[in-house]
C-alpha cells in the first residue's frame, strides 16, 4: 500500500517556516511521504501568515488556489497565525477546507473523530483553546536542511506590547527553549550557517533567567558560533544592543544587524509603545561601525502609523539618508483588531502613506545601489548556496540580494570571490554568467 503524501506550503515570515519543517518532520515520522506537488498530495497544509492584512490575502488566496488544484479525495487543511487568530471565522468562510488547526493542534490525514464542525456541517474545526499549545512545536524534530543554510527557532511568543502588533495576542508570552535543544537541533540540521529567529531574539532567556546564562542570549550566541560557520541573528529590538550582544554578534564573523527600529520620531515612537529615537538609534549604529567597519545593517519602518505627520516623515527620510543602511524595508501601516492603534486618532490618508513608502523607497533603492557598488574591485568570502548564487555575510538568507558566481563553484562550500559589478541590489563575482534577464 502506498504511503499517504503530504505537501506543505508555508507563508509569512522565517519563523513559519520553521513552524513548517517542524510539522514536516512530525509528518515524516508518521510514515508520509513529502512531495513537490500538491496535485499530488493526499495531504495539503497551508501555514498561513496573519501579520497585516496584504499577508492574510495572500493566504486566502493560496488557500482557494490549492483547492482548486488538489486531487479527489485530498485533505485541505489550514495551520499557522491565521487559523489560531480567526479559526472559527476562517472555518465559515471557507467551507473548501477540511481542517482548521491552530497551534499544537494534530493535523490528520484522515477525519479527526474529536474534532468539532461547524454550522455548515463540511469541516473539521480543532482549533486550540488552550493558551499554549498542547503539541510545542519548538521541541518537534526536523529533517536536516536541504541548504546550506538554515533558520533556528530559539523562542516562541512575546511578552511586548507594541501597538500596531497583535501577535503576542494568538502566540502568546515568551516562551525560551533550552539551550541544549537548540544545540542538538543545529547539530542535526549539518547546515553550514545558522540564522536565529525568534519574535524578540534579544530577550532570549528573560523568561529563565536562573536556567538560561542568566537571562543573556549572548551564551547561545557564542555556543552556536562553536559549532558552525556562520551564525546570523534576526529582529533585534534596539533597546537590547548592549555591548556584550554587539561584541559577541562581530566575534561570530558575521557583522550583520537587522535591528528593528520602526521609526524614529520619538513621539511617533512613544505612540508605538517603543523605544528609542532617531539620535539614540544612530549612535547605536556609529558605535557598531566603529568597532566593526564592514558591518552591514538592515532595518524595517512603518509608514503611516496612526498621528504621523508631514515632519515625522521628514525626520524618518533625514534617517534614512544620513544612517545610509545596506537593507531597508517600508511597510504601510496595516490596523490589527485588538492593538492599541486601531484605537487611536490620527489616521493617514492611504493615498499620502503610497507617497510616503514611494520617497522612502526610492531613496533607500539608492543607498542600496550605492552600497553595493562600494564592494565593486573587493575579494569577499561567499557561502554557495546552489549553482551560480552565493552569499557573503552582508546577505541574509532569501531577503537581501544575491552574489552571482561561477556555475561550477561546488553547493555549501565557501570560497573567495572578486566582484566585478553589482546589479542594484545583486552582485557579480569574476567568473559569473549574467543572463539577459538579470541585466
């Protein structure tokens, strides 16, 4: 008899997919067999993603597309942040689907004889109530990575309150793994570099702080760096770049912080329930250059949160110009039932946010080209990561741009590259083959 087959799609950010290879690995373990088509699947998981609402569309709309793929007989289940935020709603409205699990809830390949229905008789609807998952997924075994590369999840939830975000709401507080869970899981990932996500990665441990390096993340930081070549940290929260997290992030080799800023109007900022303005944030980011010359930065802003004026935008785009950060991302405001800027005054006209994200942008596109045309003449160390693309520790993983390098440098190796030119965000080594499409 053939083995039940399972196929996965996963949306949102790093730490869904993680999410994901956890439930691929329990799936495995259960005797199924992955494949890269869901029309082919007796099992079809979405991971939705629940963040704003453009990243809800997207899952909807993957939802009725994989219906509308899947073969006769085939299970159509939905996990992640949007089934643990809008289960029941979700159920309703999309009798297509066969499953709705929240959190830690078993996914099943056939009919789940505990499950609930809802009022339309069609699904299965077992959607979490407790506040914490009964199946943790941090703690679930993972296939070994298929990269040279791989995410680590080292905590779940958050115990913030930022007032455009309601994820602390459905993933609830943070909750740290152990450290040597998190080294066993490296060890068997075989991955040359090891990327830590988490929803506030700096706070690793508060939760424990008797049992955890007293509350630090700088041991596991160091104890990951033991252990592989390159360890990359995700989401810092600015407030948490103390001296001993900036000295052991330079020791790793891998000079590179993604520091999430949001802003940099302090009452802008205050109105967030965040810390920090633009002046502290640029001494942050002197005081890391000065240790550490070739360190590479990437950030992430909001646009048009609630009470922004025309000089909070002014003093954000004088930010972005003089701080001149490798990466930088601009998000419109998205509101969030349940936060507190979805009950503040001050709403922005959506048609002055477009303008908004269009000067930042464009500007930052600049910088961007800027930067990488610097590294034009350079010799750096890159990471293949398949035929002709690579990494250099400027890059991370799927989000930055790319090193073009010869097709026949071999898969997770490293080696050392001239580049020759750069492409806006991309950069081409001696040796590369440029297709007209990438020009």
């Amino acid at each position: 008899m053939a083995a039940t087959r399972f196929y996965v799609e996963t949306l949102g950010c790093p730490k869904n997919q993680v999410d994901s290879d956890k439930l691929i690995g329990t799936l495995l373990a259960d005797g199924m067999e992955a494949t890269a088509d869901a029309g082919d699947a007796d099992l079809v998981v979405v991971n939705t993603c629940a963040f704003i609402d453009d990243a809800r569309r997207e899952s909807i709309d993957t939802i009725l597309a994989l219906e509308e793929r899947r073969r006769d007989g085939a299970r159509l289940v939905v996990t992640g942040c949007m089934a643990e935020r809008y289960g029941d709603e979700l159920a309703e409205a999309l009798p297509e689907v066969d499953q709705v699990a929240g959190f830690g809830v078993p996914i099943h390949a056939g009919a789940a004889p505990s499950a609930a229905r809802s009022s339309n008789g069609k699904k299965l609807i077992p959607v979490a109530a407790a506040a914490l998952p009964e199946l943790d997924l941090l703690n679930l075994p993972r296939p070994a990575s298929t990269a040279p590369w791989a995410y680590v999840k080292i905590a779940e939830g958050c115990d913030r309150s930022c007032g455009f975000c309601a994820i602390p709401s459905f993933r609830g507080p943070q909750r740290s793994r152990d450290i040597d869970a998190i080294l066993r899981e490296v060890d068997e990932l075989g991955a040359r570099e090891i990327v830590l996500v988490a929803q506030d990665l700096a706070a690793f441990g508060r939760d424990r702080p008797d049992e955890l390096g007293k509350g630090s993340i700088v041991p596991l930081v160091n104890a990951v760096a033991a252990r592989t070549d390159w360890v990359r940290l995700l989401y810092l929260y600015p407030s948490d770049l103390d001296d001993a997290l900036i000295d052991a992030i330079c020791a790793t080799g891998v000079p590179y912080f993604d520091l999430s800023l949001q802003h940099v109007s302090k009452p802008l900022l205050r109105r967030m329930r965040r810390w920090g303005d633009g002046a502290r944030f640029l001494h942050s980011i002197d005081t890391i250059r000065g240790r550490e010359p070739d360190a590479a930065f990437r950030s992430n802003f909001i646009v048009g949160y609630p009470g922004e004026t025309e000089a909070d935008h002014d003093l954000l785009l004088r930010f972005v110009e003089q701080a001149q950060l490798d990466w930088c991302g601009f998000f419109a405001y998205s509101p969030e039932d349940g936060t507190l800027a979805a009950t503040l005054d001050g709403a922005v006209d959506r048609r002055l946010i477009d303008e908004r994200l269009a000067e930042l942008r464009e500007l930052q596109d600049e910088i961007t080209a800027t930067r990488r045309d610097d590294l034009i003449g350079r010799i750096i160390r890159v990471l293949i990561d398949e035929p002709g693309v690579a990494r250099s520790v400027r890059e991370a993983p799927e989000i930055d741009g790319i090193v073009h390098v010869g097709e026949t440098e071999v898969v997770g190796e490293f080696c050392e590259v001239r580049i020759v030119d750069a492409l806006g965000p991309d950069l081409v080594a001696a040796g590369a083959t440029i297709g007209a499409d990438a020009r």
